[in-house]
C-alpha cells in the first residue's frame, strides 16, 4: 500500500522490495478547492501506483495540520484574512513538504503524492521550486468541480467522514465545512501557466485538460484519472460456488460446481435479489465454475478471460501434498515468496497483478454496482488493490468462499463488509 504520511515521524517500508525502474523520483501535487475529490484522487491514485509496485507515499497536509493543531479547528483558520491562520496553514504544508523531499532523497522512494489545496500561485510556484531543486519532476492535478450535485456529495459522502467531523453532528459538520470552502474560494487561482506539467480534471471526469505531459509514469496516471469517479457504489468480490476440484483438494482445473457450491449460487442470486439494485454489472471468468455460479442471477455477465485463476502450470490437477512430496523444490520456493514464486510453465501473484491491471481501470471506470464473481488468487490481487494491502500480504488474504465481501470505497479508506451466505463447507484448497 502506498505510505501515508500523517505526521513527520510516521514513514513507512520502503527501499525492501523489487521496484519497476524510472528515471528520476515523481511529485503529483494535488490542486483544488475542498469537496472536489482530491483526497480520494490522490489516495487512490497512491494506491494504484503502489500495486504496480512503485515505491509510492501520500503525503496529506492536513494530517500534518491535525498532528500539529489537533482535529478541531474553526473555519475562521482557514480564512485568507486571518494572519495567524495563515502563518499555522505554511508551516504545516512546508513541513510535509520537507517529509516528502527527505522520502525521496534517503529512503529511495519513487512517487510522492502531496495532497492539499496549493490553491494560490505563490503556493505552487513555490512548491515547483524546492521540488524541481531536489531533482524531482514535478506534476500537478487539478480538481475543478462546478456540479453542485457532486460537490453536495462529496460534503455528505466523504467531508463527514474525515477525521475533522468525528464528534460533530453532520449539520454543525456541514455548516462549519461550507464556511471553510468560502475561505478558500476567497483566494483560489486555478492553474494557468502553461509552464507547468499538469492534468485538469474536470468534473470528475467529464473534461480533462493536459499540459505538457510526457512519459510513460504521466501517462499511466492519466489513465488512471480519466477512469476514476469520486462517488461511492459498492463492490462485491464473490468466489464461484464450491467445486468438484475444492472437494478433492486439487488446484487449477476446470471442474464444474459440487451440490454445496450449486446451493451457494441459489443463495447468492437470493442475496442480490434482495439488494434492490437495478443496475448491476456482473463478471466471471471464463471457467465454468464461475460462469454457472452467475447462471441463476438472472443478468447478462461478461466473461473476462483476466479474471480467470492464477495458472497452475505444470502443477495443475495437483494437491499441495502431492507437489510437496513430488516436487519438493518448487514446495519450497513457493513456501519462501509466494508473490514471487512462479509454477513452472504457470504464473505468479505479480503475474496475476500485471495481468488484472486493465481490468482495475475498468473497474474504477463504473459508476453502478459491480459484482465480481472469480477464483482466489484473482480476487486476492483485487481485494489487496481495493482496501491497500501490502504487495507482501496479497498472497495471503482470506477470500472464503461462499461469502460476499462488499466493498465501497471512500476518501479515507474503504469500507469491508462480509456475507457470508452459506453453505458451510470444509477449507478449500489455497491457491
């Protein structure tokens, strides 16, 4: 997961991992008023930088602000009028400024994040200069939101969920964060020099501006941003119905449902019934396991050929007892790095994220419900990129079967809830 900083003494891994190569660390620094989504752009956009397996940290300066001046500031603080406000609010930027410098230079981190508003010129123009004096490349985003259906939901949605309102009641929330937009709108300067490398994002989505953008890092994130909503819909990771190979205890496979897993599927087509959800897109995998647990769902699912299990190679049709006894070599290398480990003639853990990494692209891109119905490992590599799991720990999430895990993902963090739907049934193999 991508570090995120909260205050200068909180870092974390870095440097302890295989790390894709680039030329020269990256700085995004986030621009925007508040309510138009650039917390949740920039923790997600972390979090997806940091599953392809960057060295990626958020530096958020309002967790620099909280850690130094406490949760429970009037808006008079941010008020551009308020002289003291003022002297607090550079302080504490510049302080998660020299963090961020100080990532990259010691720790040998790749991409940072600088999430806050920079909303004035002589903010940015200072924050490109020490960053371009520190040898990074600079690359600025933008926020611009003008639909005040979005903006009332971003308030609602995520504003009353920030560690600012916890113990204040939404309307007394809602007023005091309203107040504080209208300091900032007081002093806001959208990005127009055309000096700088930035995205525009217009909003959420509809419009995007590029300016000077080049190289392979800019264009993944400009991928990423064009496919990205702020809004929160839930996301449903379901593995197919037991099956005949579960049963046996073999991995790989193509192997049809057993009756316990045929008895999930009517349960989990009951369970979606009673979600009252009109629009919702389904995918399986192309395994027949999956494709007949979504038979009685009575939707159309699309088949996606990424979604399919991590590839047993020569290993397929076997239990784990018999590649221990049989090929006790790859037991232990598989034993020792199980992100990295590759079955002969098959696939790894980072094969399979490499392999879904369109398919995540696709799935921030839809704005309705979105279950997914797959196999373990393919869901692991897609629950760890959701809630921000280490790489290291992909390998080893719990993804029951016959048990829904609901998902939604927020500005500060996302939310898990499992269902689990029965029947009960024995542990089954783990992939």
């Amino acid at each position: 997961m991508p570090v995120d900083i909260a205050r200068p003494n909180l870092t974390g891994r870095t440097g302890d991992r295989p790390k894709p190569p680039m030329r020269g660390g990256w700085a995004v620094v986030m621009v925007g008023l508040p309510a138009r989504g650039k917390t949740y752009m920039a923790r997600k956009l972390g979090g997806y930088l940091s599953w392809l397996g960057y060295e990626t940290a958020v530096f958020n300066v309002g967790n620099y602000r909280r850690a130094t001046f406490g949760a429970e500031v009037p808006a008079s603080f941010f008020d551009p009028g308020n002289p003291e406000g003022v002297m607090a609010r550079q302080k504490v930027a510049m302080a998660a400024l020299d963090d961020l410098k100080d990532w990259h230079t010691s720790r040998g981190g790749q991409i940072a994040i600088y999430d806050a508003t920079n909303s004035t010129r002589a903010r940015r123009d200072l924050v490109a200069e020490r960053l371009s004096a520190a040898g990074l490349n600079v690359l600025f985003v933008e926020s611009v939101c003008e639909d005040q259906e979005i903006i009332e939901a971003n308030i609602r949605a995520t504003k009353l969920r920030a560690p600012d309102y916890a113990n204040v009641s939404e309307n007394d929330a809602v007023t005091d964060f309203r107040a504080r937009i209208k300091h900032y709108e007081a002093a806001y300067e959208p990005i127009d020099d055309d000096s700088l490398s930035y995205i525009k994002v217009i909003d959420v989505g509809r419009q995007m501006v590029l300016n000077r953008i080049h190289g392979y890092v800019p264009g993944r994130i400009v991928n990423f941003l064009m496919n990205l909503h702020v809004l929160p819909r839930p996301i449903w990771l379901s593995r197919h119905g037991q099956s005949l190979a579960n049963v046996a205890g073999t991995i790989g496979t193509d192997e049809a449902l057993s009756p316990e897993g045929r008895e999930f599927a009517r349960n989990l087509a009951s369970w979606v019934k009673g979600q009252n959800v009109d629009q919702l897109v389904v995918w399986t995998s192309t395994l027949q396991r999956t494709v007949e647990t979504a038979r009685l769902l009575g939707r159309p699912a699309l088949q996606q050929k990424s979604l399919d299990e991590i590839d047993a190679g020569l290993c397929d049709g076997m239990t784990y007892g018999e590649i221990e006894r049989k090929m006790p070599s790859e037991w232990r290398a598989r034993q020792a790095d199980k992100l990295r480990y590759r079955y002969p003639q098959g696939e790894s853990y980072e094969d399979v994220i490499r392999r879904v990494d369109p398919l995540i692209i696709e799935l921030e891109r839809q704005r309705q419900p979105v279950l997914v119905i797959g196999h373990q490992a393919v869901l692991r590599a897609l629950f760890g990129y959701l809630t921000g799991a280490e790489r290291e720990a992909v390998p080893h999430l719990r993804i029951p079967l016959h048990t829904v895990l609901e998902l939604v993902p927020r500005a500060y963090g996302c939310e898990v809830h499992a269902h689990k739907l029965g029947p009960t049934v024995a542990g089954a193999s783990s992939s």
